[in-house]
C-alpha cells in the first residue's frame, strides 16, 4: 500500500465547503541584533472546519510562531489569515502549550472553569460542563487539589479539560505532550482522540513526533527547515474512532511514518547545519 499516495502541493484541492482557517501567502519577519529573521515565508494554506491538522517539522522552521499568528499572539508581518467565526458569544479559539501551563494558584476544578466564569457563563451551566470534562479526563476526584499536588500528565490533562470545557471553534495545540514519558503521552492521545471524536472541533497541532502525528491527524503538513514553508501536505488514510495500539501494530501505520520521516529527514539534517553555522 502506498500510504503517501494522498500527499499535495501546498495549497491542496479546493473544497465545496468553505475552509475554517485560510492563510494566504503569510510571512513573519522579525528584526534581531544580526538583522532581519524570516520564521515563516508565504505560506498559503486551507484547513477544513472539524478536522484534525498536525504540523511537523524541525526545531526553528516556524511552527510555534505560525500557531501564535493562528491563536492572535502574533501578527503576520504580510499576507492574511482568517478564521470563520459561526457561533457569536462563543470564543474563537483556546491554546494548550507545551509544559505546564495552568494557573498555580487555582484548584484543578477552578482552572478548569476558568474561561467559562470569564464569559459570565451561568454557575449551573459551568458546574455540567466542567463536571463533564473533568470526568472524561480522569480528574474528578482530584477536582480540589492544587497543580503542586499532581503529576505533569495530570497537569495536562487539566489544561485539556480546561481548554474543552471553554468549547472553542478551534482548538490549537503546540507541543502539550513533549515533556512526558512515552506511558503518559500514549494515554494522553487516546483521550484527546477520545473527546475531540464527540464534537469533531478543528484543531491544530504541533509536534515534532511524526508517530504522534500519524496517530491523531487526519491531515498533516510538513514545513522545511528555516524558514518556514510547506514541504509537503499529506492526508492520513485511516479510519476513526481510532485506538493508539491498535493503530500502530498496522503495517500501514509504519509505512506512513516511515513515508513522513522521508520528506522531513533533509529539513532536520538542514536546520541542524543551520544551527552549526551560527553557533
């Protein structure tokens, strides 16, 4: 089976529904000591409404910066980007970052209902939603303790918790899983996979693990080392609901990966002789 027989150009095949995230020919430029740096060079792109898209790429191509031009953080230095809002009085957006990133001060339930008390949402209405998302995520019981008395996946999974309770349009995601053991990262992807199959948001995803983009993506683009293009658009074949295991004893599943790893082997190789230059 030829598992990357799906890959495009950048840009991809136009859509009859109107994509939920567009970007056209977006750069960002930032001015440093040594003079002008180029994160991300024009890159066109559509993201279909309810998918699930998975960004790869070497340390330095520009992932991070290109989620922050996505989430607001950062503005493009040229070219556009727009996202379709359909439901006015909802938040447009969440972020989940790498490591920790819940308020310390706040219990695991307090966190969790942190977006929804910002938006004047009714306390019976936070107290179902939360209730929900705490249950899914394994955190009911711990729905009192404080972030110094849980483990970092317990970490994440209240910043997942919290993200999905806020019940975003889109859900962007850099890197939540980088900082845990192989056990913890594995269980996390299951429940993300898990509740995002209920509501189907569009999220976006950033990794630098190509096995953990295989798993959760429907479909993943791989940028090229600095600065940041896209290198190749790929969608991923397999059928949901899926089970990580499961899914990656396929001898499908290895080819893909296996496919991947070859568009991004250069770009790695080339960031690293990036690095070394000025070092």
């Amino acid at each position: 089976m030829d598992t990357l027989n799906n890959a495009t150009q950048p840009g991809g095949v136009a859509s009859a529904t109107p994509p939920k995230i567009s970007l056209r020919n977006v750069s960002k430029r930032f001015d440093t000591r040594d003079g002008q740096f180029t994160a991300v060079d024009d890159l066109s792109l559509d993201i279909e409404a309810g998918s699930f898209f998975v960004i790869v790429g070497p340390s330095g191509c520009g992932k991070t910066t290109l989620i922050r031009m996505l989430g607001g953080l950062e503005s493009p230095s040229s070219g556009e980007i727009e996202i379709r809002a359909e439901r006015p009085g909802k938040p447009l957006n969440s972020m989940i970052f790498q490591g920790d990133s819940i308020f310390p001060w706040m219990t695991v339930w307090d966190n969790a209902a942190y977006g929804l008390r910002m938006r004047g949402v009714p306390q019976a209405e936070i107290k179902e939603v939360v209730g929900h998302y705490l249950s899914k995520t394994g955190l009911t019981r711990f729905a009192d303790r404080y972030p110094h008395q849980l483990s970092g996946g317990m970490k994440q999974r209240v910043s997942i918790a919290r993200a999905f309770s806020n019940d975003p349009e889109v859900l962007l995601m850099d890197e939540p899983f980088s900082a845990l053991d192989e056990q913890n990262k594995t269980l996390l992807q299951e429940e993300v996979l898990r509740i995002w199959d209920e509501d189907k948001k569009t999220v976006v995803f950033i990794t630098h693990s190509v096995d953990e983009a295989v798993t959760l993506g429907d479909r993943i683009m791989v940028m090229s080392a600095h600065p940041g293009r896209i290198k190749a658009l790929i969608d991923v074949p397999f059928e949901r609901p899926r089970k990580v295991l499961e899914l990656r004893a396929q001898p499908a599943y290895g080819e893909m990966v296996f496919g991947i790893w070859s568009h991004l082997r250069d770009e790695v190789q080339r960031a690293k002789e990036q690095e070394e230059a000025r070092a």
